[in-house]
C-alpha cells in the first residue's frame, strides 16, 4: 500500500479544548502532539527567562535547581509525561549535563528539580521541557 503526502497550513481539532490526536488504520490512537513546551535560562533568578514556548506562561524558581511549570491552558488530569533537560555552559552545552525530574504534577503546573552529576542542585543556563498527554 502506498501512501500520499497531505500538504497543510493548519491541522485542527475539531472540539474546542481537545488536542489532535492521530489514529492508525483501525481508528486507534497512536499518538499525540507535543501539549506544552519550555526552552529557558534558570540562572536568571526568581522568575527565570523564557526564551521560547508554547503552553507555558511561565516559570518559577523555587530554589537553587527547583522549578516551577505554569500552563497556560491546564490539562484535564495529571496523566502527562514530563521530559527535562538541562546543561550548565551555554558556549559548549555538551560539556556539562544535568539529571533532572519532576516531582510535583498539578493539572495547571509541574514541579521540576535539576541535579548535577554528583545529585547537588543546579541552575540551568539552557533548561528545557517537554510534556505530552
């Protein structure tokens, strides 16, 4: 079988509040889009810089390495997945990683510790978040 390729401006829900989702031949849903998103400088004090995102109107730090998620628009329930990332050196971000996990999920934020590598927390100069549902 082959397959064509749609070409689009614009992909939308046809419910207000409900994310495209994407379904395989049968109608099962395999997947859906990225539903909020942070690329930001946690270095910047209590209220760090964003620098681009989507779904996120903005971060708090609670402490040295510990943040603050805020949704724009919360989800239904707290069954998201949180990816993280951060890095310490934003002329070689491949020199320093850190560890990182959420540990607070609410409908409208999560809560984000970032650690280096000997579990002392850290602030990320290039600090980042995914999170999906």
């Amino acid at each position: 079988m082959s397959y064509g390729t749609a070409l689009v401006d614009t992909i939308q829900s046809s419910t207000t509040g409900t994310p495209t989702q994407f379904n395989d031949g049968s109608g099962t849903q395999i997947g859906t889009l990225c539903r909020a998103w942070a690329n930001f400088n946690g270095t910047s004090g209590a209220s760090p810089v964003i620098r681009a995102s989507f779904n996120i109107s903005s971060v708090t730090r609670n402490g040295t390495g510990d943040y603050t998620v805020n949704f724009t628009n919360a989800f239904a329930d707290t069954s998201y997945s949180v990816m993280t990332n951060a890095t310490g050196n934003l002329t070689n971000p491949y020199s320093e990683g850190y560890g990182s996990y959420p540990t607070t999920f609410n409908t409208s934020s999560v809560k984000v510790i970032y650690e280096a590598y000997n579990n002392v927390a850290v602030d990320g100069v290039i600090t980042c978040i995914s999170v999906f549902r």
